[in-house]
C-alpha cells in the first residue's frame, strides 16, 4: 500500500509503455458471482480496499491482528478469518495490506505450508528491495506473489481516480485482474516484483517535493498575514502551468539534452540565495531548500551553468 497522502487531482499515464486505465466506479452484483477475495489488514487503506471488493459483488473475508477492526466490514457482509492462514488459505485472492512489509514477512512466517497454489497481492508500502525479498519468501512457501503500490487515498479507491501499479508473477497478474480492477484502474509494471514500489516511490517523490513546496509558500505568506486560502488561488494555476513542462523535462532526461531558453542552472543559482534570505528575515526555515542550492553550486562547479533544472537528475546519484 502507498503511504498516508492528501487527496490528489486526476493523474496522467505514467511515463512508461504502460497506460493507466481510468475505470468506471464498481458496481455491486449478486453476492456469490464474483471470486472470493480476503483482506489481511484493516488500517484505513485495507479497510477500504475490503469495502471495494464488497460493493463489486465479491465474498470477502477479513483479518486483523486487533480483531475489533473486522466489527464494521462484517456488519457490511465481510466474514471475519479467525488466523491469517485461515484468511490466505480460505480460497480466492489474498490481498495484503499491513503497515511495514516487515509485517508481512512475519505474516509469509507464520503460514508455514498451508498458502501452496495460493497468490498473495501485498499492497503494503515499501522498496524494490523489500518486494524482491518478500517475492523470494513466497516462491519458497510455494505462493504466487504479486507486489503492488496504491496511487490514491482511501477515499478514493473504487473511483474514477484511483489506481494500483502491480509487478511480479504475471500470470496471476491477468488472472486476477478482473477482481483487482475493483480497487481502481490496474497497471502492471513488469516481472520484477520490485518496479510496482520503485513506481509508487516515484509517483510519491514528485507529489510530496510539490506538497512541501506549496506549504512552504504558505508558511512564507503566513509571515505577513495574508490568507494561504486566498493566496491559493494565484499559486494554485500557477503550479499547474509549471508542471504542464514535465513531459519536456522527461524527453531532455532521456536524450541527455538539457541545453534550454528557458532558465539557466546559472540563473537558478544566483536566485536561490534570495528565497534562503527571505525565508531567515521571514522567520521561517530554509531546510527545504538547502539541499537545492548544494545541488545547484555542484552544477556549476561541474560545468552545467547553461543547462536547465534537468540537468540535475544526473546529479542525483549518490
């Protein structure tokens, strides 16, 4: 699953040969015409990835380690599992959804040889390198394994915005994603059980770099008491045009052409002691934007005065 993010506008395609499918929102059908799915882990994201698959029409049966949690899925027709390997080996789609994948190799643990056949989606947030272990952990446990990243928030699963990045066995993959496209659209990213979170790490990189950077502004306007409601309608368009340029970034990323007419890495760097001197008269922190004027000055230090901001990916790599 994706770590806790505040709602979003629509997204667009991932920049990769895969297209994001905007699905249409679920509709119930008759209970028992659909496969059965259970939902290990009733936080607010599992609980709500359990309500979906009850609204498509499928039997769920639900597990939590605090068992209190199943009361509100149960009353809505969820059966409450009374182990995780009851849940896993009950039949259908095991959908997991914990808050580490540390968790979730404990939960692979303490199945012991009961889950063989079985295929176990975990939605739980975490790395490639957690993803690739957990998939080596179910192959040895005889399990299909699917790792996924959630790009919405819980309210948003079911709807026209959401959707999920999916990697690892792929033919369970197709098997199952009639009954994943419940959750929102369904990508899948490739065979490696690591691309769906190194996806959702990215997705999630780009929307908490803005989100920092809008409340930044805020707490800057906030010095002179100007309203950040208000001062959301200038800032609001004015991001929105500014990032309608990643698609010409990405092409200058991959053809390794960063020359631009726009605005030069010299002329960012002369810019951002203003905004490190406005935020210290201001009272406010520079944090945030310490580490751009670090990168900036190795730029030019490197022989990148003329490139523009994508220059700076290639200066990234630790």
């Amino acid at each position: 699953m994706s770590a806790p993010q505040p709602p979003v506008p629509q997204p667009s395609a991932p920049a990769s040969q895969h297209s994001v499918p905007q699905p249409s929102v679920p509709q119930p059908s008759a209970p028992g015409s659909r496969p059965p799915v259970s939902v290990l882990g009733l936080g607010m994201m599992g609980s709500a990835l359990a309500a979906a698959f009850l609204a498509a029409g499928h039997p769920v049966t639900v597990w939590n380690r605090t068992r209190s949690k199943t009361g509100p899925l149960v009353a809505q027709g969820a059966v409450p599992a009374g182990s995780a390997a009851e849940a896993v080996t009950g039949g259908g789609l095991a959908v997991v959804c914990l808050m580490t994948n540390d968790n979730v190799r404990e939960l692979l643990d303490s199945l012991g040889e009961s889950p063989v056949g079985r295929t176990v989606v975990n939605l739980t947030n975490g790395t490639p390198a957690q993803a690739r272990e957990l998939a080596a952990r179910a192959t040895e446990l005889g399990i299909r394994y699917i790792d996924g990243g959630i790009m919405a928030v819980p309210q948003m699963i079911g709807g026209p915005h959401a959707y999920v990045l999916y990697s690892g066995d792929e033919q369970a993959f197709e098997t199952h994603r009639p009954t994943l496209a419940a959750l929102g659209g369904t990508t899948f990213t490739g065979a490696d059980p690591g691309l769906a979170s190194l996806h959702d790490l990215a997705l999630l990189t780009g929307m908490y770099g803005m989100v920092v950077g809008v409340l930044q502004a805020y707490a800057l306007v906030r010095t002179e008491g100007i309203s950040a409601t208000d001062f959301s309608e200038l800032l609001v368009p004015w991001v929105g045009a500014m990032l309608s340029g990643a698609p010409q970034w990405a092409a200058a990323v991959d053809s390794d052409e960063h020359l631009t007419d726009v605005s030069s890495l010299a002329v960012n760097q002369a810019a951002v002691p203003n905004f490190l001197a406005a935020f210290r008269d201001q009272g406010i922190t520079t944090e945030f934007f310490e580490p751009l004027k670090a990168i900036l000055d190795r730029a030019i230090e490197e022989g990148h005065a003329d490139d523009g901001l994508s220059r700076l990916v290639d200066l990234m790599r630790a």
